[in-house]
C-alpha cells in the first residue's frame, strides 16, 4: 500500500546557508505543518551555489499562510528569570 505524500508546492523563504533553512524547517516541524528543502547545490559538493541558487523552502498551499506567520512571529520571553 503506497502512502501519498503531500504536494509541497508553496515557497515560502529562501535562504543563503543550511543552518538558518534547517533552523525554519523545525519550527514549522513542531508546529505540525510538513515541508521541505529544495536545493540546487550539486548534493552538498558544492556549497557556493547556494548563494547563487538559495535554499527554497517549500510548504503545501493550504499551510502557506499559517507557515509564514509562524516564521514572522517573534520568539516569546525566555524562561530565564
């Protein structure tokens, strides 16, 4: 039996390096909402192209928009006192 996987097709940020992708990609993983990251640079071989093809991260149409205003949404207080 073969699961149909949703259809990400939405761009919702771009970005210059991983860590910032991979850092969104989680927030909106906690959050439910599945996505993905699209990447033209070689497999990882060649990094500089990111900086000519940024990282496009990638939700369903019907998440786009609460996706996007989680990625707008500030962090809350810490709970350091």
């Amino acid at each position: 039996m073969d699961r149909e996987l949703p259809e990400l097709n939405t761009v919702i940020r771009t970005f210059a390096n991983e860590g910032e992708a991979h850092v969104a990609q989680a927030v909106l993983d906690a959050n439910g909402i599945d996505s993905n990251l699209i990447r033209d640079d070689a497999g990882g071989m060649m990094p500089w192209l990111q900086w000519l093809h940024p990282i496009r991260l990638v939700v369903r149409e019907a998440d786009s928009i609460e996706a996007v205003e989680l990625l707008d949404t500030p962090p809350g207080p810490s709970l350091s006192p």
